[in-house]
C-alpha cells in the first residue's frame, strides 16, 4: 500500500465471491467515484491478506472496502460513500435540509434494510441443516418483506427517494440489489424499476464493468 495515495485509493476482493454480480460492498464507493466524477485506484485483495495485522490498520474488522487518499484512512462502505458525498458535488443536495433527509436514507438503507436482509442471506448460507430451520425461515422472511413494503410505499411512482438522485439512493439500490438476487422483490414492481433506473445510470455501468473485470481477470489467472 502506498504510504499516502495522492488519489483515493480502495480495497476490493481480488477474486469475489459474488463472481461478478456487483454485490460486494465496493460496488457502491466504485459507483460513488463514478457518479462524481473521481478518479481512484483499487488495491485487490485475497482473504489471506485481509487477516494480517497491516490489513487491519486500514480496516479494523478484516473487511473490503477500506479507502485511503493522502493520510485519511477510513472503513465502512457508507462512511466512505458520506465522504465522498460531502467533497464532491452531486450526490447530496445543497440545500441543508434536503441534505439531512438523503442522510436519512443512507442510514436507513444501511441500518433498517441491509441489516434484516443481510441476517435473511447468513441464514439461509450457514443455518440450512440446524432443526429449526424450516421454522424460523418464514420469521426472517417477514421481517426483510415488511421493510420492503414499507419502503415500496414511501417510493410510491416517485423516480428516486426525495427529489434528486442522491447517495441515499445510490446506497438503498446496492441494498435492494441483493434481495432482489433472492427474488425476494417480485410483489413490488416500482422497486424493481427503482433499481432498472438506477442501473441505467452511466456512472453504475462504468462501476459494474470495473468491478466485473476483476472477476473477469481473476477467472482467466485460473483457467
Ligand atoms: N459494514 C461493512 C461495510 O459496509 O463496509 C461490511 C463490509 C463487508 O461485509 N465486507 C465483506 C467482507 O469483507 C465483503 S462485501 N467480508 C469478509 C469478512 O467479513 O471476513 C459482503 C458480500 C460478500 C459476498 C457477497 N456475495 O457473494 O454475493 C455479497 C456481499
């Protein structure tokens, strides 16, 4: 790693388990440097390296993505993705108010979606043969299905969570995005364009393509 990048630079898997999908949390920073317009490097990594000690000190809990740019190392994909926000324009409004509210949905996708479906997903990966299985599936089902009628609701016809684009949005479709891996959002239709929109944006594409040539690469050092 270099001592002090003097551009943003971002850890990501170096071979992905999500082979390719967009669903690693550096998809979301890859997309908030594209919507702004930043240039930045990745360093990629394997999960033996993310387990040393010098891995920790840019990310705590042994986990993609860390950032560094100049001396400011951070962890935490959304914290991140904030910072980016804040030095760029573009991905929160000017306004002050409206600048608290798209705060409001970057936690929100964070804190009140991501967590029930990410519990609904290590279940499902790492609970399938424990006895209670079968009857504790339905309890995790409802909980992530009842945030996403909620938010389902709140989104209504709009075109994006309040007003603009903002990195509210940019945080809740990386969210959604794996739920609706599961199918799991078949029952709301204006969720499903919520995500083809912000799919359709040029900068998601330039981050989805970056991200898939990692896999791409790492797939032909195999073969
Ligand atoms: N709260 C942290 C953040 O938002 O930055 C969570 C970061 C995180 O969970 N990172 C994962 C990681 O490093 C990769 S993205 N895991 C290794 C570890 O914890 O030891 C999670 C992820 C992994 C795989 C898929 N997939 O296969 O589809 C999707 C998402």
């Amino acid at each position: 790693m270099p001592q002090s990048p003097s551009r943003p630079l971002i850890t990501a898997f170096r071979d992905s388990p999500d082979r390719g999908r967009g669903l690693a949390r550096d998809m979301r920073v890859r997309w908030a440097f594209e919507e702004v317009g930043q240039a930045y490097d990745v360093r990629l990594v394997s999960f033996d390296d993310m387990k040393t000690q010098g891995y920790a000190r840019l990310q705590p809990f042994h986990q993609i993505p860390a950032y560094h740019q100049g001396d400011l190392i951070l962890f935490e994909s959304g914290a991140i993705v904030l910072h980016i926000a804040e030095n760029h324009a573009g991905l929160l409004p000017p306004n002050a108010e409206a600048r608290a509210r798209a705060i409001s949905w970057m936690f929100s996708a964070l804190n009140t979606i991501e967590q029930p479906t990410v519990e609904r997903e290590a279940f499902l990966l790492l609970e399938k043969d424990k006895p209670y299985f079968q009857e504790r599936l339905p309890i995790l089902d409802a909980r992530v299905n009842a945030r996403l009628r909620q938010l389902s609701l709140q989104l209504g016809g709009g075109e994006w969570l309040d007003g603009e684009f903002s990195a509210g949005d940019l945080l809740m479709v990386t969210v959604l995005r794996r739920p609706a891996a599961f199918n799991l959002l078949e029952p709301y239709e204006n969720l499903r364009s919520y995500i083809k929109r912000a799919e359709a944006r040029p900068a998601y594409r330039r981050a989805f393509a970056a991200q898939l040539d990692v896999f791409t690469e790492s797939q032909k050092n195999k073969a």
